[in-house]
C-alpha cells in the first residue's frame, strides 16, 4: 500500500542534496567565491557530485567561473532582487525541473517562469543561456567505475575503438562541452584525453598508482584536450588597443601574461601553451586584431594556413 513511499534513506539523501544546494547559492549570493574543490571538502562530495550540481541541478542560474577557478553569479546579479529566498527559490526550481525534460515546450516554459521568478518585476533583465554539454549518463556504471578508480588510485585497462589501453586515471574533465578521461598512458608515460563516448569497457586493475605532484598543478597548464604532456612553450601576440580591454577584463588563458602595454593602448601578451591548438582558435578569433610575435614556425605556419584558405575559397 505504501510501496511508492520514498524511502527514509533516500528521503535523508535528498534532504543533504537540497541543504548543499541551498548553502552554494547563499555562498554565491554573498559572493564568497568558492572554487570546486571547496566545495568539494566542504561537502564532502566528489568532483562529479558538484559537476552534477553546478551543470544540471543548478543550471539555469547564472553561474560563471574566473580566471582563478573561483564560482560567482555574474556581474549585476543577485538573488537579493528576487522576493524570495534561496531556500524557497531553489523549492519552486527544482520543482519545475522535475517536468522541463517531457518535450521542449515544456523545457521553454520552465525556463521563462523561471526567469521570471528571478526578478520581482517579473521581468527579468537576464537571459541565462546553459551551457551546452555533450549528453552522457553520470549514474552510467562505466562513470561509477571510472570515478571509483580515481577515487581510489587504481590503474584502469581501456577498451576503445577495439584496442587495449592501460592508463593511470586522474580525471573526468569536459572540454568545449565534450567530455574526457584524463589521464597518464602507460605504454608512453605520457598524458592523454581519451573521449568518455569512445570508451566501450574498462577494468578496473589491482595495481595502485601515486601521482607525482597534486593534480591541479597538472590541470593548470592543460587549455584544451589537445593537450601534449611534456610539451610547454611560450607565444607571444601583439593585441590592438581597439579589442585590448577584452584582454585586460579577462584572461582568454589561465596562463595568460600581459608583458607590456603600449602608449597607444596596444598590449603584449604571453601564453604558456602545449600546443598549438591551444591558443589556435583564440588568435583566429581576433583576427585582424591579434599578431603573433613568437614563436616565428608557429607564426609562419599560422599565416601559410590562412594563406591557402583564402586560396581555396577564392578558387571555389
């Protein structure tokens, strides 16, 4: 009779999901700036537990993460303008998304009254666009054992694209809204992205590893799942004044450099880069306002690109 009860266990489960949440806003509204990994021992919750916080439970709040990995509401937001407190916001949000998935006529009604909720006007100024990420299944057994081998530094086998793979497994990290394993190869001691969507079965193995310097050190150099390990080098661009205080307001790259600015309002920029892929997109992007300086093979292969793009297209 009572069979479609919640449970006591799951009823305590959920209770600790929504005081977290709670606590992460009101952490973010007094602009506290946490990063994950405080979050993460403040909880005492896992990497992807937070994941899942920030990208799906707390979505469609305008949440955004600096330079210095610290999370914050942007600018001009804040829960203050809403008539109702975290608590009661958070009630009437997840309530609501517990219907957006039927179709996406409901998905866009839940986001409008949603937005409304956000201002007492009920005219919100904001338009909160999510993030768009690959889908994958985070409850997914593959991810359970993945997280599970981190968790506990157990070396993994790999099966992808029918080949055999051991690797050290240090991360499940998204690039670009894609997500990836990170982690060292084995066979060449060097580390790898490795796509999630790829992976057609793991195994856990019994053998143990230990890292050689903590993690985040590690995830500080790496911009991009093209990453190279062991490969780091720096390139410098010439910034026009006209597009410099994009720069100034905020790094395009963690390892982002202004080394000079000019009278005129040009700046000199360094990045620390692995690859050219890295900073690849970021220069085409501003074109013409960006000039590579150094170094001068990256600089000559960058114009020959553009030189036979122009090339085909004007032939085409």
């Amino acid at each position: 009779m009572f069979s479609n009860l919640p449970s006591k266990s799951k009823k305590r489960d959920s209770d600790k999901v929504l005081t977290r949440l709670i606590l992460i806003l009101q952490k973010l509204s007094s602009n506290e700036l946490p990063t994950r990994k405080d979050l993460m021992e403040e909880f005492n919750v896992s990497a992807k537990t937070i994941q899942r916080d920030l990208n799906e439970r707390l979505i469609y709040f305008p949440i955004e993460e600096t330079s210095l990995k610290q999370l914050k509401f942007i600018d001009g937001f804040s829960l203050n303008k809403s008539s109702l407190n975290e608590d009661e916001m958070l009630f009437i949000y997840l309530s609501l998304s517990q219907i957006k998935d039927i179709n996406e006529s409901f998905e866009k009604k839940t986001f409008e009254i949603f937005s409304k909720l956000l201002s007492p006007t009920f005219s919100s100024p904001y338009y909160i666009k999510p993030k768009s990420f690959e889908n994958i299944d985070m409850d997914s057994k593959l991810l359970n054992d993945i997280e599970r081998a981190i968790e506990y530094k157990n070396r993994l086998e790999l099966i992808l694209n029918n080949t055999r793979v051991n690797i050290e497994p240090y991360r499940i990290v998204s690039f670009d809204g894609i997500w990836y394993l990170f982690g060292k190869e084995l066979e060449n001691e060097k580390i790898k992205t490795y796509f999630i969507h790829q992976i057609q079965k793991i195994n856990i193995l019994k053998e143990k590893y230990t890292l050689e310097k903590p993690i985040h050190e590690i995830l500080d150099n790496v911009h991009s799942a093209w990453f190279e390990d062991g490969n780091q080098f720096d390139v410098e661009v010439k910034v026009n004044s006209c597009v410099a205080y994009n720069f100034k307001l905020k790094d395009v790259l963690p390892s982002q450099e202004i080394l000079e600015e000019y009278e005129n309002g040009d700046l000199l920029i360094k990045f620390k880069v692995s690859t050219e892929e890295d900073v690849d997109n970021i220069i085409k992007a501003w074109i013409p306002d960006v000039k590579i300086v150094s170094p001068k093979c990256y600089k000559d292969k960058f114009v020959n690109e553009l030189e036979d793009y122009i090339r085909n297209y004007s032939s085409s």
